[in-house]
C-alpha cells in the first residue's frame, strides 16, 4: 500500500482549543502549569527526574502478571512486565474507558502515539527500557457515552441490560444480540473479516466484565507491540493510593489547592473540570457514587451508606479497591503506581493535567512530560481520488465547506461574482455626498450613513446570488468538494471523533495499525494526515 503521510500544525487545522495550541507551541504564558515541556530534552529531563520518585515495582509487577493470567502468552508484554522490575525501566502511558469496541478511532491513536513514543526513547536512551502503556479507564460509569460506537454510519448502543456502577465491572452476557448485528454489518467473509470477527467474539462472550473484554482485545489487537493493558481496579494497586485517599477524606486538601491554580488558568482560558470537596467515589457491584461528608460523618450517596471517621478508615485499609478517584485524583493515582515519563491525552486531557500540576508537587508525586495525542486523518483510495479532481490541497481540507468552495471559484472561474470594488467606488462616492451633505447641514450625515448602511447589504445579497449563480455553472466541481468534507468530516467532526476502527481493520487488517504508527511522529506535535 502507498501511502502520502504529510503534517500539517494543530492550530492551522481549527479543531484544537487555544490552551491547547498555546502548550505544544510552548507558548511562555503558560509555562508555570507544567514541568517538562513535550519535547526530547523535556523527556531527557523527565527521566532523570523520575529516578527519584520510586514506586512499588514489586506490587506493580504481581498485579500484572494476575492480570494477564488469563491473557493468550506473548513473548514481548511479557518481558515487558518483568522489565519493570529494573530501576532502569520506565513506562509511557496512555489512558482511556472501555468504550465498547474501543468506541471512536482516536482511541486507537492515543495507543499508537504511546507505541511509537517508547519506540523512539529507546532508540534515544539505549541504556535505559521504555514500555507502553494503556491505563483502561474501567472505573467509570458513563455507560451512556462508553456503550455506544458507530460503524459504516450506524450507530449501536447497548444499555447494560439494566446494570449500573463502573462499566469495567459490568456483565458482558447481554452483548450477544447486539454483536450479531454488528457481524451482519461486516460484508462478505474473508481473512480480515474472520480474524476481527473472531477477536471481538472471544473478547466479549468469553469474558464475564466489560474490563476484562476490553483488556483481552486491546492485547490482542497491539500486544504484538509490546504494551500492556493495566486495569487500575485492582486492591494491590489501590494500596499505594491509601495514604493519599486517607488525606482526601479526612482533609480535602485537593479542592483549595487545585481550584487556586484553576483560578489562574482560568484568567485566560476555558476550564476543562472543576473539583468536588471530596474527589472520590464508593466502588461496589452496581455501585460508583460520591463521597461526601457531613460533620462527623462520611455518606456514600444515593446508597444508605453511612461511616464513622475510624468506620471509614477501617473500611479504605481493609479494602482500598472500594474507593475510585475522580478525574481530578486519576493521575495522581496513575503515577502512583506507574514509574511513568510521559503521559498521551486528547485536547480534555491536556487542558486537565494543566489544572494539577500543584496537586502533584503537594503530595510528592511525579507529575510527567504531558503530550497531545496524535490526531490523524485516514484519506481512503475513494476519497483520495475525490480530492485530486477536486483540486483541494492536503491542508487545504480542514477548511470550511464553504471557504474550499470560494477558493476553487475564485482559482478556477472568473471572479465577476465579487463586488468588493464596486463596494469601495460606491463608499468613496456616498463619503463625498456625506461631506457635501454636511457642508449644507450637518444633521444630515446620518441620513447619509443609513443610505451607505443599506446600499452595502443590497450589493452583499447581490453578491451572494451571483456567487450561486456561477456555483450552478459548476456544479459538478463544487458536489466533489461537498462529497470529499463529507466523507473526511462525517457530520462536519472529525473523522477520529466519529468512526471505529473496525471499519478500516476489514480492508487492511493490521496494516492498518502498521500504517498509522509509521506516519506518527511522536515529538512532532502536529497533525497526520495519511493518503
């Protein structure tokens, strides 16, 4: 397969937020809410500094392996897991829910990012080991955004069956219907088409939790790379958490200390996420609800739920698994028990770890090299064909419908249509009258500036029907323009946002992963578009 990889700058694409742009451009006003900026010295730095914050390696090495009993073996997670028992091995992280199916594709290009990034710092450091990452999300409860995905324009949903609580948890015995809906959807048999229908089937019907499911079929998918796939809800690994999730509950020292730097962030831009009083949850079976306290007493919301200061901390010791961070917590955590240099988010994620970074140096904790995820947008034979006739240039295409269709009138077609110097004559003519108006009373300029007023929006809607009549001459031209954002940008988002990766897994299988990680560049920090 021959493939055009080209990079085109975030902010030169129009679907990134200015906290965004402003980071990855490095710009000086935001450097205090962050460490180390995304790039090989940032990381350099990062690693030497990570030594001194060490992490429980032992119990990190013991949950994986628990983990990934059930797991087919591959020779590279691991050796992987058994790395990270060596000082000299530090981890590059990605994190995500188990949407079901992986959801969107952007959850793939977060995966492949952390991938190629490790890749990369070990070709830079060889003394050291580098080992990506997926921290699956399996604690969250939306299952109104992680049930649901979208294939070849349809959109499936599955309601849990009537399950609530963490989604990780949740049975997998009802998914049968609606994954052979989906296998009716995948078109004629062959080799692709058999291996993801097997995959997808193994994941969810032979394993009991939604979190299991997803760990055997991300494995699946990218263990040949070498990641691994931790599920954070686990006792082991909530147990480095105690001491922190201790001070929460008794203290809530998270609220003041990130609302002050939200306070300052906030001066210039938008707010990703704000802090609750207490920032966690009671996990139970069909149960993930806040904490919150009254006096002397911690409630266990929308549950009867109630516990005594020693009640509580008894209950977190015995059982740490039963308490979930929040958003705000959820990194804090990560890096608790990760020796991780690098952390890959989308544009949310970036803008909340920017709210942290205070949160991090008051408990002592490794606050990482933050990257934007690679964003990448996948151009199919079809659509590339399109584009040519169409004449759109490769970062041409993120511009409005509207905007690509102007230009091509105004490259390939006369521009009579425009009426900007008509608009002009006719201003330095009303400008003369509004002199000579006010040379004999000066109360008639704004009778005057009425008439330019309304003469100007009569020649704009003039303008706009001519610009209709000559896009009627070309209609051909301008209908492949429409077909090439509407195939690129399904419902005017982009691609990453709306699609899965199974569609594109059908045609090329798992070159399609090969593809994309070959085109990541991952200290480049722009835009890949693949032709």
């Amino acid at each position: 397969m021959d493939n055009i990889f080209t990079h085109v700058p975030y902010k030169e694409t129009g679907y990134f937020s200015k906290l965004v742009t402003d980071y990855i451009s490095n710009d000086p006003g935001i450097k205090s809410f962050y460490n180390f900026s995304p790039t090989a010295g940032g990381l350099s730095q990062a690693i030497d500094e990570r030594s001194k914050y060490p992490v429980d390696r032992k119990a990190l090495v013991a949950s994986l392996t628990k983990q990934y009993e059930q797991l087919p073996k591959n020779p590279k997670t691991e050796a992987n897991i058994q790395s990270l028992l060596s000082e000299k091995t530090f981890t590059v992280c990605t994190a995500h829910q188990p949407n079901l199916l992986t959801g969107y594709l952007y959850f793939v290009h977060k995966i492949l990012h952390a991938i190629k990034l490790a890749e990369e710092l070990n070709a830079l450091h060889p003394d050291k080991n580098f080992v990506p990452v997926y921290y699956m999300g399996s604690e969250d409860n939306d299952l109104e955004e992680l049930g649901t995905f979208k294939f070849r324009g349809e959109k499936y949903v599955w309601d849990g069956g009537g399950q609530t609580g963490a989604v990780g948890r949740m049975d997998t015995a009802g998914l049968k219907t609606l994954l052979n809906g989906l296998f009716k959807s995948f078109g004629p048999p062959g080799a692709n088409c058999d291996e993801l229908q097997g995959i997808i089937t193994r994941a969810y019907l032979e394993h009991k939790t939604v979190g299991a499911a997803t760990q055997y079929l991300v494995n699946e998918l990218f263990g040949n790379y070498g990641l691994l796939v931790i599920d954070p809800d686990d006792a082991i690994l909530k147990a480095a958490f105690i001491p922190v999730m201790e001070d929460e509950l008794l203290h809530q020292a998270a609220n003041p200390i990130i609302t002050k730097q939200i306070d300052a962030l906030g001066a210039n831009y938008k707010i990703q996420a704000h802090p609750r009083e207490i920032n966690l949850f009671y996990l139970a079976d069909q149960v993930r609800e806040r904490i919150v306290r009254e006096g002397d007493t911690w409630i266990v919301l929308n549950t009867d739920k109630r516990f005594s200061q020693a009640e509580l901390l008894s209950e977190l010791k015995q059982y740490p698994e039963r308490f979930s961070p929040n958003v705000m917590l959820r990194g804090l955590f990560q890096e608790t028990i990760l020796p991780n240099v690098a952390f890959i988010g989308g544009g949310a994620e970036v803008a909340y770890w920017l709210q942290l970074n205070s949160l991090f140096k008051h408990y002592h904790v490794f606050y990482p090299v933050i990257f934007l995820r690679q964003s990448v947008l996948w151009i199919n034979e079809m659509a590339a064909k399109l584009r040519k006739q169409a004449d759109v240039s490769i970062p041409a295409i993120f511009m409005p419908e509207a905007d690509l269709e102007r230009d091509y009138m105004v490259r390939h077609r006369s521009t009579v249509w425009q009426t900007k110097d008509e608009l002009d004559a006719i201003e330095n003519v009303l400008a003369a009258l509004k002199q000579k108006a006010a040379n004999v009373d000066v109360t008639l300029g704004p009778a005057t500036e009425a008439a330019l007023t309304r003469m100007k929006r009569e020649v704009t809607e003039l303008e706009k029907k001519m610009l209709r009549a000559e896009k009627r001459k070309l209609e051909v031209e301008i209908a492949r323009i429409e077909r090439v954002k509407h195939i690129l940008f399904p419902s005017g988002s982009l691609q990453e946002r709306v699609e899965n990766f199974m569609e594109y897994y059908l045609q090329y299988g798992a070159l399609f992963f090969d593809t994309i990680k070959d085109g990541i560049k991952p200290l480049t920090l722009e835009f890949l578009i693949i032709e």
